[in-house]
C-alpha cells in the first residue's frame, strides 16, 4: 500500500496527475467537489483565456456572467501568483498575443 504525501495538497496533487484522461477527472472532481465549489472552479479557469487574449474585466463579466471581483483575481494570478494558470495555458496552447497577462479595466 502507498501512502499518501504528508503534505495533503501535495497528496491531491498526485492523485491528480495519476488520472489518465478528462473523464477520470471530471468523475474525481464530481467526488470531490459540491457543485457549487466545482462551478466556482470552472469560472476562474474560463476566464483565463479570454483575460489572455486582452479582454476588459467588464467584457468577460458580460460574456460569462462572472463576477468583475472573481476576473480581478484570476488576473492577478495570471500576473503574480504561482504560474499554474500559465502553466495549464501553455499546455493546451492557449497564449497571450499582447505579452500581458490582465485585461484593462
């Protein structure tokens, strides 16, 4: 039997990246999550795209209905935060074509 890391982020992490293809982790995060906190989760990451392709704050808001404040944070995780909404970005080949990460306000 393998433990899980000590560090319990880290063992979600790992969990995680076990996960073979979409389906297994829409079917893991329906598990894990309550609708609302998954809903929440697939907001931010919908804006990331339109935040890198130089969207305004008001703009994705109209688009998605998510919230201006919830926009401002993705931006400033985009621009400060820990790189994994780059990292992801990257990965499915989303890019920003203006070199900046947050939309004008």
């Amino acid at each position: 039997m393998v433990l899980p890391a000590a560090d319990p982020v880290l063992a979600l992490c790992e969990a995680l990246a076990k996960l073979r293809d979409p389906a297994e982790i829409a079917a893991f995060l329906d598990d894990l999550c309550t609708p609302a906190e998954l809903e929440a989760l697939a907001d931010r990451w919908r804006v990331v795209p339109l935040l890198l392709a130089g969207r305004t704050y008001r703009d994705i808001h109209d688009l998605t209905g998510v919230s201006v404040t919830t926009v401002g944070r993705v931006a400033r995780c985009l621009t400060h935060g820990a790189g994994g909404y780059r990292a992801a970005a990257r990965h499915l080949k989303l890019h920003d074509p203006s070199g900046i990460a947050a939309a004008k306000r």
